[in-house]
C-alpha cells in the first residue's frame, strides 16, 4: 500500500480511484466492512482503491476538551489499513488550515483533482469541510457536477447486538478489561507494540521473569489486571503464550507509571531486551489487586499462569 501525506503526492498517472473517508481509529469490524465493499466497487469499475484519513483525531483541534483517545497511533492505522489490499491510504494532516476548508474545496482539491474519484464512500454521519458543513447529502448534490457516485454505507452490527460497531465502543470495553468482546468489535485481538525494556526485575526475584514493554506503545492499553495472551517477537517471529500483567503493581507500590509486562510461560531464561514486540491479548483472568505477602502473590502467580494455559490450549 502506498501512503500519500499530502494531495500533492499522488501521481498524476495513479488512475481513477474508488475512496473512503473516515477516521478508521482501530480500522475496526464496520471499517473494513466499508474496505470490503470498497474493493468489490473498484473491481466492478477497474478502479484503485483508497482510504483518505487524518493524522489525528479532527475533535484534537476542533474541541481538544472533547478528544478522546485514540484506540491506536496513526503508525498502528496505517500498518493495519496496508492489511486489507488497499492501493493507498492519502493520510491527511488536520490542523486549523486544513480545519477552515469548505467543503466544496475538499472535494475539487483532494477527491477531484487529486484522486480523480469515480466512487466515494462514507458513513451515514460523515462530516467534512468547514463547521462540518459536508455531509452525505452534499456530496451526492456534488457528484454529478464532478463526475462521481456517492454511496453511503449502512452502519455494522454485531450478531446479536443493537449497538452499532464504533470506536467509543471499543475504548469503553478495553477500560473495562473485556478484550474479549473487544475483539469480536475490533474483528482482530487487542494487542500493543513496543520495546522490551528493563524494569525492576521484580518477576525474576519471585520466579516469574516478564517482559516490560516501554511507557509508548502503538495502541490503547486495556483495564489493570492480569490477562491470558500471546507475546510475538518480531525479531525471532516466535510467538510466546503468555500470562499478562498491566498496572502499577499494588503489592509492591513503588511503580509509578502503569505498565504492561508478559511471562512467557515455560520460560525461565528469555533474554528479550530490546526486542521488538507484540502482546496480545485473548482473555481477561482477573483484577488488579493488592497481596499481604510474597507467598499470597506467588501463589497468585502460579495460579494466573495455570489460568492462561488452560485458555490458550488449542490456540495458535
């Protein structure tokens, strides 16, 4: 997938596209229903595929007191949206310039005359343009004045459920440490990125040694508490069952930043630092809490990891 960061970019031979337009924040289930259908339209037409989204949240500079935060990092958006065969993904830069744009502009100077759009497609509350004048409506009044075809795709909802697919959703249920039904939201596992870095080497004293990922990580971290999961080592491509720890640990008090740190099960002598990795995670064990004891925790610990076997059995 090529990602252009600016109209300017895109060659002038890169061909007539099929685009949606969106915040893609966590590209989740109703967002690659909408890739989907992108790529069934394009093929219908011989068209490029291509996602147009922004570098931040657009209520950042428009109502930061509102801003939520975002389920993953721009890096994490792209590298998720280059998974599902797009052409190209036109990241955006939203700032206050960009912010005072009419509507009308964005679609001549981005969608026209960079992209030379032949299709758009866009949820029905999609709002662009200065005061979020742009809607569905106006884009479907542009199109045959430009030459495109708008269509609107229909909100996504899970089997059994009356709430629509949404990113408010997601960030709701990973503060609640559900990551399980955060994944059938997300149609992929929560997972986080970062660097194995050196911590208090606390777990190696009580028989337990854990990776700690670094505080900057390329996605929402869940609820405190103790998780069944995966570690993936992008510098070996092995992939760890693991028990999962994220929070400041209570016992001990003396962790000032909440952190997320991963015992690789049947491993005593992993040496990770510095590695590059993902962990994953499938399934939520427990809360956080304090122990009176090392021998309390230490049992616990024992515990978490017959725990995270038993739920990862089978699993690949």
């Amino acid at each position: 997938m090529i990602v252009f960061r600016d109209p300017n970019e895109v060659p002038t031979d890169f061909g007539a596209s099929a685009v949606a337009i969106g915040k893609f924040d966590g590209v989740h289930a109703g967002h690659r229903a909408v890739i989907r259908r992108l790529t069934e339209v394009a093929a219908e037409s011989g068209l490029r595929t291509v996602a147009v989204t922004f570098d931040r949240n657009p209520l950042a500079v428009l109502r930061p007191d509102r801003c939520p935060e975002n389920v993953v990092t721009v890096d994490r958006k792209l590298e998720l949206l280059g998974e599902l065969a797009l052409d190209a993904t036109l990241l955006l830069t939203f700032d206050a310039e960009f912010a005072s744009r009419s509507a009308e502009d964005f679609v001549t100077g981005i969608l026209v005359d960079a992209l030379r759009v032949s299709t758009v497609l866009v949820g029905e509350d999609f709002r662009f343009g200065h005061g979020g004048e742009g809607t569905p409506a106006l884009l479907r009044e542009l199109g045959p004045r430009y030459g495109f075809t708008v269509e609107v795709v229909d909100d996504v909802f899970l089997d059994g459920s009356d709430r629509r697919v949404s990113s408010t959703w997601i960030r709701e249920l990973l503060m609640a440490g559900d990551v399980t039904a955060a994944a059938r939201v997300l149609d992929r596992n929560v997972d986080v990125r970062g660097e194995v870095v050196h911590g208090l080497k606390r777990g190696r004293e009580l028989g337990f040694p854990t990776a700690n990922l670094s505080a900057s990580v390329d996605s929402f971290v869940p609820a405190d508490g103790v998780y069944a999961g995966w570690l993936i080592d992008h510098v070996t491509g092995i992939r760890h069952r693991s028990a999962i720890s994220v929070g400041t640990n209570p016992t001990f008090d003396d962790v000032l930043e909440r952190q997320v740190e991963a015992h690789v099960i049947g491993e005593t002598d992993l040496d990770l630092y510095g590695h590059d990795v993902t962990v994953e995670f499938v399934s939520r064990l427990r809360g956080m809490v304090a122990f009176e004891g090392i021998e309390k925790l230490k049992d616990q610990m024992a515990a978490d990891v017959t725990d995270a076997e038993r739920v990862l059995a089978g699993e690949r």
